[in-house]
C-alpha cells in the first residue's frame, strides 16, 4: 500500500499488505533473475530486450540455442512497424543487439543463425556461450563438433 523514495538515496522502499505477501512468494521464482548492474553495461533497448529474453529462456531449460519467430521478436521490440525489411530489422535490432551484448562485461556472448521457410527468413536461432574472460568478444566454435576431413 506505500511506495517510498527518498531523493538523496537511491534505494526505494514498498511495503505490502500481509494479505499479499503468499502470492508474491509463491511468484517470484517465475521471474528472469540478473543483476542490475548487467543492465548497465548495455547501450541500447534491443540489446536489454534480447539479454532479457536469452535469460529467461536459460533459466526455464539449460540449452545454448534458442529459436523464436521473426514476428516474436518484432512483436517484442515493437518494430512490427518501423523495419520492415528483414534486411533493415537485420542490421538495426539484430546486429545492434549481439555487438551490444559482446562488446558488455556480461557473463553471456551470443551469435543468430537466420532459419528460412521457403524465400523468407522465418526464425533466428540465438546461440549462448559462457564468457571465458571479460576480454572474450565473440563466441569460440567448438571445434569437437565439427566433423574432420580424413
């Protein structure tokens, strides 16, 4: 029932009712988790969009390649309107997004590979890495995986 916010700190308080307080328990393991500090690393709206939903998808299932829909992620970056070429949304959301990331301190890197259904591009399938060192700026190819030429 209150909100407190003190202009000379940077902390502000909520009190809840007690009638509230088992709903809000029984939530909170169904929120992405990561520190805020992260968030401070990013310059730009799609690259906090894109780490957000990266994160929440490790926290449901430990894989290292995500795919969602080109309308998904226009739909989650609000550019349903504004690139409507793939091309421009490419260059504008999804470039901007992974440089973001790899150029921050966070403990992920990622990359996309463009899915095509037919002529159009369809899906980007996101790939995660661990960060080995702050210095790292791009995900290693795991060279086990790769078949040999004999």
């Amino acid at each position: 029932p209150k909100i407190v916010w003190e202009k000379d700190n940077d902390f502000i308080t909520c009190y809840f009712s007690e009638d509230i307080l088992p709903y809000l328990v029984e939530l909170k393991n169904n929120f992405t988790k990561y520190e805020v500090m992260n968030l401070y690393y990013l310059k730009s709206k799609y690259g906090i969009i894109i780490y957000e939903l990266l994160k929440s998808n490790d926290f449901k299932m430990q894989e290292t390649k995500h795919t969602f829909s080109i309308e998904y992620l226009r739909q989650l970056t609000n550019t349903e309107k504004k690139y409507k070429a793939f091309k421009d949304f490419e260059k504008k959301v999804l470039q901007v997004a992974v440089n973001d990331i790899n150029d921050s301190y966070l403990e992920i890197l990622i990359d996309y590979e463009k899915i095509k259904r037919g002529h159009r591009i369809a899906e980007i399938k996101f790939i995660t890495q661990k960060r080995k060192s702050y210095k790292q700026k791009a995900i290693i190819p795991d060279l086990t995986k790769l078949d040999t030429l004999v």
